[in-house]
C-alpha cells in the first residue's frame, strides 16, 4: 500500500511522511478510526514507506523486497496483534493468541484494507465470542522485541483494536509502550478511543483519520452498503412504526433485528443507529449536509428529524449504546430487542 493509493486524509499522510524524512517518529501512535473508515490502510502504507529501500517523492517506491514483504504482511520486523477467541478456524489445543489466526488476517486484509470489524471477526471465524487481547499475547510481543530486528531497521508492532486488551496484557506492555527501545514503534488503531485503557492512551500520539467521502465509501465498500441499505430498512420501519404510534409494526422491527444472524450484525446494526441519530440531530440544528448521507438516507433522515422530539436522538443513542453492552453480555436478543423497542417508543 502506497500514500497516493489512500482514499483522503491528505494532512495525515503528509504528517507521516514527515515523521519518516525527519527520523522523529513516536514510539507510539494511536490512530482513530471510523468502523471501516481506512486507518489500516493508512498505517500500512506509513510502514510502508518506512521500511522502503528507495523513497521518492514523497512515497515508497512499491517495488523493493520491503515494500513487497510490507504489502504481504510479512515482513519479518512487523507484528500484528489482535483480539482473538477460540474458533472453528484453529485447533481446541491451539492457544488462543493473533499468530494463530495469520493467515485469516493477511487473506482479509489482502482483499480489502477497509473491512469493517463485524467482518474481521468473520474471517477469524470468531464471530460471536468474546474476543481480547490477553496476556499470552502481550508475552509473545515481548518476546519478539526482545530479538535483534531481522533486517537491522524498526521493530514494529500493529494492534488492531486495543480497546479489547485486557488489564493484565496492558500492565505487561505498559513499560514497553513507555519506554521502547530504539527503533521500536507500536501503532494501534482504535474504533472507541474512550474504551482504550488510559495507561496505554495516554503514551500515544493521537491521529484521527477522516471518514471516508460518499464516493469513495461506494467504492471500497460495495457489498457493505447493500446491508446497510438492509439496515436503513430495518430502522425506517421502525422510526415509521414510533411516528404513527404503532407498537405492534414496531416490535415486529424489534424482531428482525434479532433476527440479524450473529451478535456481530446485531451490534453493527445498532452502531448504524447510533450514526444515524447523530445525523438526525444535526438536522434538527440546521446543519444539513455536514453529515455523509445518501440520497435514501437523507430523505429517512430529514423526515425523521421533522417528527421526533428534541431531545430524541441523544436518549435514543444512549438506548442503541446500551444495547450494544448487553448484545456483548449474552442477553436473549429477542428480550432485548423488545424492550429496546418499548423504551424508544416512550421517549419518541
């Protein structure tokens, strides 16, 4: 992956660049990203030009041994981590930690850079389960820095979601993370930097890389609009169903929502919600068109915005966030759901 193949974020590439020319990088970069929104991206093409034998232009050159072993993910000096489960995809007797699952990662990435998180853990085959980043992983990334880098450059370590590490693997790799040793990087990408544990966030550069724009969202995510148009049909019924005071049309919306076929659609169901209340709530301040919406989209939106209360897309968001926790709980989906369902239709 080159810079001059991102989709945007022009500031933040140029900023990385810079790190690179300059020979300051941070040991530690935090970058913030929309679900599917293109940090990954953006970072493989940062270790890209950092590992590359011949930069020009501001850009690897894509042709060398590093580059190829970069855009492969499996330069010997790189480590990905993430949070992993138990699965259908490896052996019961296999530990359940990120090197196990190799394969899965390059094959999903190698396809498309921009997937979503409900898709990652598909391609795991641990979609469903409960998925950290645990203290046998933090062991292993301490043991490969603890080698001499192959190739005589930087060490890196990439962490996808770090939200999900647990307590113990933080505390191990808190004085890594601190104090590195030379040529050491760790750069992690992040949907809910609120959740990353502060001992970690607080040692990172942060960077926030922009959503995508609507033209490029088509492109890089053809398969995924087609459910979220699936999705928006799903939420109009139901906003329709609060509107006309019809509680019957609008459980049977709670019902097909758990009906989605895993928890992970479920949660990017209600994740789709919440960017949707916020899009609602900036039309009813008057700010259209700062939101990226579709033609569908902003009609649902705009009509929606016109008959729900003030303070409905703040409380709803909070019922959709809520739901989210009690989803990663294990809650019957059908109890759930209706009572989601009946909440919103009080405060509608």
């Amino acid at each position: 992956m080159k810079f001059s193949e991102i989709h945007g974020n022009g500031a933040v590439v140029k900023a990385l660049a810079g790190m690179v020319d300059s020979g300051r990088i941070p040991h530690a970069i935090l970058f913030h990203e929309n679900d599917g929104g293109g940090a990954v991206p953006v970072l493989l093409a940062f270790l890209q030009y950092l590992y590359c034998h011949d930069r020009h232009d501001g850009d690897s050159c894509g042709a060398c041994p590093a580059c190829n072993k970069v855009s492969k993910l499996i330069h010997p000096d790189i480590h990905f981590v993430y949070p992993v489960a138990g699965g259908s995809k490896v052996s019961s007797s296999d530990k359940p930690v990120s090197e196990n699952y190799a394969g899965y990662w390059r094959e999903l990435v190698a396809g498309n850079p921009y997937f979503y998180e409900n898709e990652f853990y598909a391609a795991l085959g641990i979609e469903g389960k409960s998925c950290v980043i645990a203290l046998p992983e933090a062991k292993n990334i301490l043991n490969s820095l603890s080698l001499t880098a192959v190739e005589g450059g930087f060490r890196s370590v990439v962490v996808y979601l770090p939200e999900r590490m647990n307590q113990a693997a933080a505390n191990s790799l808190l004085k890594m993370v601190e104090e590195p040793p030379e040529k050491t990087l760790f750069l992690m990408v992040t949907h809910e930097p609120e959740k990353v544990l502060g001992t970690i966030y607080s040692r990172c550069l942060f960077m926030r890389t922009a959503p995508l724009s609507k033209e490029d969202a088509y492109r890089v995510h053809s398969r995924e609009r087609a459910e979220d148009n699936a999705m928006l049909d799903i939420l109009s019924d139901l906003f329709s169903a609060l509107a006309s005071r019809d509680l019957v049309s609008a459980l049977e919306a709670g019902e097909a929502m758990a009906a989605l076929e895993s928890r992970e659609k479920q949660k990017a169901f209600c994740k789709f919600a919440g960017r949707c209340l916020r899009e609602i709530f900036l039309l009813q301040q008057g700010l259209s068109g700062i939101g990226d919406m579709t033609e569908d989209e902003e009609a649902f939106l705009q009509e929606t915005a016109r008959k729900c209360k003030k303070n409905f897309p703040r409380q709803a968001l909070g019922l959709f966030d809520r739901a989210v926790l009690l989803i990663e709980r294990n809650v019957n989906q059908k109890i759930l759901f209706c009572d989601l369902v009946d909440r919103l239709y009080m405060i509608y």
